[in-house]
C-alpha cells in the first residue's frame, strides 16, 4: 500500500485587497497509515488551514503534497474530487449534517459514493449507527438530535465508509465529557485498524490518546513528536 500523506514546503497564504495573511509556512511532515496523530497550537496558527490541505478542501499556495502515492498538487478539481469521495473522511467541531435528513440517510447517502452496493448501504449505515449507541435514533430528523448524537452520526457515517484518511477539527469542542471519549476512542481504533487519523485539537482527551503530535506555531511546524505531551 502506498504511504500515507506527506507535504514538501507546504504554505498557504490568502490574500485580499485589505490583507495579506500568511496562514502555513514551509511544512514538510510525512504520516504513515494506522497513526492517530493531533494537530495543536493555539487559536489561529494554522491547524484548520493544514487540515484542509490534507483533506484536499484547499489547495497549497506553495509546496507539494502527496496522498496515499498521489501527487494531489498536479490533480485536476475532478481528480481531488474523485480522491476525496474514495479516500477521505471528515469530521469537523460541527457534524455537518444534512438537515431535515434521517440520521440513517445522513449516513448511507454518501456510500453510494463509495461504490458500496445499493443492497448494502442500509445494513452497513444501520450497524453503523447502532454501534454507537443511536439504534433509537435511526429515523430521527438530524435537526432534532442532541449535539452528542449528531456528532455521533457524523462519527457513522465514517465508520461506515471506512476512509483511509480521517480529517478532524476539534471534533470534541462541543462534546460533553462522555461523548469526547467516544469519539476520541472511536477514532484511535479507526487508527489502530489502519486510518491515518489527523485530528486539530486542545481536548485533553484527545491529546492524550496521540500517538504523534504536530505542533504549530504562527503557522509555522514548531515540533512534531511521538506519542502525548
Ligand atoms: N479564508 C481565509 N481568508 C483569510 N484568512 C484566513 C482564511 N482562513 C484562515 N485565515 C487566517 O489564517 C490564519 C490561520 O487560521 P486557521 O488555520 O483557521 O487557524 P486555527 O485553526 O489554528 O485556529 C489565521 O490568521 C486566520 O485568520
Ligand atoms: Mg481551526
């Protein structure tokens, strides 16, 4: 299986007529699949810019990024599109939910993107769900779940789809205690069967579940390191 992600002098600037900001400067990382790797720094340094760049949502400014052996900065828009349905999944602090959809909906739509068989999608959402304890929930409208389960449907429909890269940003900033350690437990065994998990976060939680740590600063690398702090 071709590596992971790795990034060559990676930078990201936006610019405006009122500004120039300088977000990520001169990243270079390589992750392997199965780490579960956190993503910290404080508040706009660059985490969610760097995430966005692994997640294909944004392209570099400079540098050169390759997934899974894909060299993503010379992909066409259709190209990243196709990459990203096959190969990442998202988690962000808001599930990012279809509204007004079923919870099962939320999740089996997207599979059949994933090539899953139309005879499978239900079953495979369903499991997925009932897994984290939402099988009372199946054909509730999103817009009527808790924060926690809505978050948990967000964390089905990855497990459902079983990405190889799983992009997360502070998926535990609007959690209570219980539902942070599921999902955070969630996502290390997504790792452990052989995700590659980059996960911004300050949860505690989280951090101490890290088997890697990328430390920004100003949107610079600061320090990457194996394991928690
Ligand atoms: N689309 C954008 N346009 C202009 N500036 C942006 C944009 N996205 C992020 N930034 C800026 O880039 C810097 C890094 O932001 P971000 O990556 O969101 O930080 P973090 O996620 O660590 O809080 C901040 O100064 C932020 O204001
Ligand atoms: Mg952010």
């Amino acid at each position: 299986m071709k590596d992971g992600v790795q990034a060559w002098g990676v930078g990201r600037n936006f610019s405006s007529r009122e500004e120039d900001v300088v977000a990520l400067v001169d990243v270079s990382l390589s992750l392997t699949w199965g780490q579960f790797v956190v993503v910290q720094g404080p508040s706009g340094c660059g985490k969610s810019t760097l995430l966005n760049l692994l997640g294909l949502l944004d392209r570099p400014s400079v540098g050169r990024l390759n997934i899974a052996g894909v060299p993503v900065h010379e992909l066409s828009e259709g190209g990243r599109a196709r990459l990203r349905r096959a190969e990442i999944g998202y988690l962000f602090q808001d599930a990012g939910l279809i509204e007004r959809m079923r919870a099962i909906d939320n999740v089996e739509a997207p599979l059949a993107y994933r090539g899953v068989p139309r005879g499978q999608r239900r079953a495979t959402a369903e499991a997925a769900l009932r897994e984290l304890g939402l099988s009372h929930r199946l054909r509730a409208l999103t817009d009527t779940l808790s924060g926690g389960e809505r978050q948990r449907v967000g964390l089905a429909r990855i497990l459902a789809q079983r990405p190889r890269l799983i992009i997360c940003d502070e998926p535990t900033a609007s959690l209570d205690e219980a539902n942070s350690r599921l999902v955070a437990a969630r996502l290390m065994q997504l790792a452990e069967e052989g995700a590659l998990v980059v996960c911004a976060s300050h949860d505690p939680i989280v951090i101490e579940l890290a088997q890697r740590r990328i430390e920004l600063s100003h949107g610079r690398l600061k320090t990457i390191a194996d394991g928690p702090p």
